[in-house]
C-alpha cells in the first residue's frame, strides 16, 4: 500500500476527523518508514492525502458562493435555499459591501455555512475545496463600484484579478484530483459584468457573447481580465467554467451607493439627488431574483466553456430612472418633505470615462436554455422601492461609519 491508498482508505475509515490530524502519531501507516512520534508531516502529505480522499470520495452535495454576502450574492444564497437542494458553503472576505444582516434569515439553516475568507488566501481555499468537496464554484466576489475604482483601483486588481486568478489555480487543483465522473460534473461559473464590453453609441446593436470586450474604467478591465483567465482555464487545462455577463441589477440588498437604492434613500429623507452630467447614460436594467434565476439556469445546463449574456431587455437614460422612482415615492411618501420628489434632482459633474450606453441581447440564453426574466422593470421596480422603504433597520445597518465618508469623499465637492 503507498502512501496515498493508505491516506484514503484512512480518510475514508474516519471521514473528516482524518483532515484534522497533521502528525504521524495519527497517521501511522502499515509499510511506511518508521518516524519518531510528533514529529510534523512533510509539507507535501496533507496535500497527497487531501488529493487521495478526494479521488476516493468524490464530490459532496454541496455548493461553494463566494461573494455571498454581497448584494447579487446574498439574493443568490436566499433563493437557492428556498428552491434547490444543495448545501451552501459561502467564502466572503466582508469588504464593507458585504452584509450579513442579508442572511440572517438562514444563518442557522442546517444547509447554509460561512466562512470568512479572502478568495485570494490560497490556502484557506484549498483547504476547503479539499475537505468540503463542492460539486461547484459560483464566483460573485469582486470589487464591484466603478466610482470606487476610480479612486483606488488597487482592491479591483487584487480581489477581481488576482483573487480570481488564485480561485482558479486551486479549483483546478481540486478538480484534477477528482474521480473521472466528478470531473465531468463539476462546474466553475464565474459572474461578470457588460461593462467588459465598452460603451455603445445610440443606434449599435446591443452585446452579445462575440462583441469584442473594450472595458473603459479600472472595475471593467479587471472584471475583462478575470473573464479572459476563466475563458482560458477552460482552453488550456478543460475546466469546466461556464461565463455569465449581465448588465445593472436592482432590488433588495443592494449597497446604496449605487444608483437605485442611493436615489430612494437619499429621496425619501429629502437629500439632492445626484445624477451624473445630462442624465442620459443608458443601462439595461434586470431584477436581480431574474439575475440569480439565469445564474442557476447556466450552473444547471449550460454548456461549458461558453458565455451566456443576461439583461433584462430594457434600456432606460438614468434621468428616467431617477423620475420613475421619485413618481413611485410621490405615490408612497405624499407625506415627505419634498414633494414632488423629482424637485430634489441635482446634476453633478461627470464621472471621468463614464460609458454612454449599455444593452444586452440575450437571445443566447433565451434560445438554448429558456431563460426569460420575470419581472418587468415597473414590477421589480415598485417590489425594490418598497423593499427600502420597508426595511429601515437594514439601510441604517449600512448607511454608518465608512459609508458616510464614501459619501462625503464622493459628492463633497460636487453637491
Ligand atoms: N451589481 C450589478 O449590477 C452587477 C451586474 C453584473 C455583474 N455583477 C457582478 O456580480 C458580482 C457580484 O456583484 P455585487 O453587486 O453583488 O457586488 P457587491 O460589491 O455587492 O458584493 C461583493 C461581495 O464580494 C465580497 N468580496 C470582495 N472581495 C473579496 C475577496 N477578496 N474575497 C472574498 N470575498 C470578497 C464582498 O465582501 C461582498 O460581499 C461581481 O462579480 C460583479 O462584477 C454585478
């Protein structure tokens, strides 16, 4: 017996408790060479027993979220515990964009565990890629604000480049390791972003999955840059990575700097409003229940090595988005200070290099996996309002401390 099957017939004979005892007290093997007691195990022998388990055991029933307690990420875990059967390991490092006040309600799920960490500790993820044994890797961590790159693109470069980079190189190690049938299940899918892609003029036709990526801000080439290492890890070593590019999501959880929940917050306590230059910056906006919904629909059946873009197939200028929502709260709020809301609309200097306008086709998607959002933009767009509106304790939870210095940084000198 060499040292391997020794290691997995242990490991298999004392399940988990084998990955907690690094010394050849433990470890003794039939047929191995005599150690002293105590003595610590050569630095490569947790790694052959590691591999050596998870060849003999396979994978788990068992998913691994990082970037869970972020806003696409939390609504992820929230609607995969309601509707699939998995369990949940979340890795999130808890930047100041990771709340999780957004998981309290299964925080104690028998299904649901998490795991402080930084995607880029590679150690910590191998450790639990080798003892928690995933049958997939759903990466939401990033970096996720582009005003914040502008200002220090340096996080952007570590977490979405580097950490991305880090998380491949140990999936890849975990899934060479696995047994052939394992090797075939197992799925990495890596989401990114439409801001990869550029900006588009007026009348060009929307991205799809062969535009050529043009990323303009620090956030859009490290997100560009993380999906050229997945795409390459799929061409070089097969690992099984699947791509998704959505454009701009809105709902619950969301940090509120971003434009939604900023413009509800700052409206219903009677702030200005501020919108960016003319107001007329496209996005395509998606639910983010949609989003989660299209994540789940390419973990299950798409095809690997392929991208899928998703949006939500409505194109709005940020000024009609800021006018929609002040609408819904002179319908909500009659009572504020300022009403009509939109009276409070500030227009503030421009972001440096700010794209013109993003939309999506995603006819991919549609055709070969079904997939269609189900909310319409005025349906996730009073449920969102509401949702704010409705949950006070949460945005003062996050509207403390560092966030007011963001703030105060951000729009000192422009407001
Ligand atoms: N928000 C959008 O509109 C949108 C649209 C398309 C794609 N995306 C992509 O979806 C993903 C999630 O976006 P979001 O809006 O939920 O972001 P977010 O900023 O709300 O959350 C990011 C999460 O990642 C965690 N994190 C950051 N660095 C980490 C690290 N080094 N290790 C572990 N965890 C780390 C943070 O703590 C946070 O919980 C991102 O990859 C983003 O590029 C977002």
């Amino acid at each position: 017996m060499d040292l391997a099957e020794y290691a997995a017939s242990t490991v298999i004979r004392r399940g988990r408790a084998a990955f907690s005892a690094p010394r050849y007290s433990v470890w003794k093997a039939p047929g191995l060479s005599p150690v002293p007691p105590h003595t610590t195990l050569p630095s490569n022998f947790i790694r052959i027993v590691h591999a050596a388990a998870a060849a003999a055991l396979g994978m788990e029933d068992l998913i691994l979220i990082t970037g869970g307690a972020g806003f696409i990420g939390s609504n992820f875990i929230l609607q995969w515990m309601a509707e699939e059967k998995f369990r949940v390991l979340n890795l999130d490092k808890l930047t100041y964009a990771g709340n999780l006040h957004n998981l309290q309600s299964v925080e104690s799920h028998p299904r649901y565990r998490f795991q402080q960490g930084d995607i880029g500790d590679r150690d910590l993820v191998r450790t639990l890629l080798e003892r928690e044994r995933p049958r997939a890797i759903v990466h939401f961590a990033a970096e996720s604000h582009v005003d914040r790159s502008i200002h220090g693109p340096d996080d952007f470069i570590r977490t979405n480049v580097n950490g991305t980079f880090s998380l491949l190189e140990e999936a890849r190690a975990y899934w060479s390791d696995l047994p052939e049938k394992d090797r075939q299940a197992f799925r990495f899918v890596h989401v990114s972003t439409d801001e990869v892609y550029g900006s588009l003029g007026p009348n060009d036709p929307a991205f799809c999955e062969t535009t050529s990526y043009a990323p303009n801000s620090p956030y859009s080439a490290s997100k560009a840059a993380s999906d050229h290492l997945v795409r390459a890890y799929h061409h070089t070593y097969k690992l099984p990575v699947l791509t998704t590019n959505c454009s701009n999501n809105y709902g619950p959880y969301q940090f509120p700097e971003k434009l939604i929940p900023l413009m509800i917050l700052n409206a219903s306590q009677g702030k200005p409003l501020p919108v960016y230059g003319d107001g007329q910056n496209v996005r395509d906006w998606l639910y983010v229940a949609d989003h989660c919904r299209a994540i789940r629909t390419v973990l299950a059946a798409g095809r690997t090595g392929e991208t899928y873009c998703i949006g939500g197939i409505k194109e709005m200028p940020n000024l009609e988005i800021v006018e929609t929502l002040c609408q819904l709260l002179d319908e909500l709020r009659p009572d504020d200070s300022v009403v009509p809301h939109k009276n409070l609309v500030t227009f503030v200097k421009d972001r440096p290099g700010h794209d013109r306008r993003y939309a999506m086709d995603t006819r991919k998607i549609a055709r070969e996996l079904n997939w269609h959002p189900v909310e319409t933009f005025e349906t996730g767009i009073r449920k969102t309002v509401r949702w704010y509106l409705e949950h006070e304790n949460w945005v003062q939870g996050v509207t403390s401390g560092s966030y007011r210095q963001w703030m105060a940084k951000q729009y000192a000198t422009e407001l």
